[in-house]
C-alpha cells in the first residue's frame, strides 16, 4: 500500500518511549535499525482509514512492554521511497486515528528538511 499524507507536529511524548531499552531493543532485533528517539507524524486523508485500520488489526509485530507501558504494533515502511523505517501503532495514543506515526534511525525533519504541511509518501 501507497499513500500520502501531510507533516504535522506531534505532542513531543515519542522521544520518551523511543528513549526505552525494551523498545530500542526489539526495534534493533526485529526492524534492523536503532530508533531516533521522535517520530515523524503524518496526518492521512480519511479515505485510507478503513484500509490502515484493517493493517493495524492484522498486525502480528507487536513488541509488549515492560510494566507500566504499552504494547506498540509496527510495520516495516518506506518513507518518499528512500527512507526505511516503520509505522507504529502504539495501544497507548491520544493522536486521531488518521494520525501515522514513521520511525527511522534518524531524525526525518532534518534529514529531508520537513516542516509541518510538506506532503511525503509512505510505502507498506
């Protein structure tokens, strides 16, 4: 699946999550890559909705957390068809559902210079 969406700024909570041993680990085992502390968010058009919905309810990659913290489902994703990284589901999210979030081994805004309205593309 192929689809766009927009740059959008996140509550800034990610950074802590990512921060933990038992997400960075699994991230490295499963993933290949050591999770920038952040995520990019990416709000999707509603037309996507059902489709991701049915992605994320499918998902059997689910890292469970140590005490006190959430399950996290991911898939592997390519964002604008050179960055490999993953959409995470976390169980635990205040964010709308047409809300993704993208990891990656770097911090995307800087490496592809984003700002909030840029549209990318993510490929899973």
């Amino acid at each position: 699946m192929k689809l766009e969406g927009e740059v959008t700024t996140g509550l800034g909570k990610a950074a802590y999550f990512l921060s933990q041993d038992f997400y960075v680990n699994n991230f490295i085992k499963n993933c290949g890559f050591k999770p920038y502390p952040g995520t990019l968010n990416i709000i999707v058009p509603e037309n996507y909705l059902s489709q991701i919905n049915e992605i994320k309810d499918n998902c059997q990659n689910i890292i469970k957390p140590d005490e006190g913290f959430g399950a996290v489902k991911y898939i592997k994703a390519t964002l604008n068809d050179t960055i490999n990284g993953a959409i995470v589901f976390p169980a635990k999210t205040v964010h709308d559902e047409n809300y993704l979030e993208f990891i990656a081994e770097m911090k995307l805004r800087d490496k592809l210079n984003l700002v909030d309205g840029d549209i990318v593309s993510i490929e899973f």
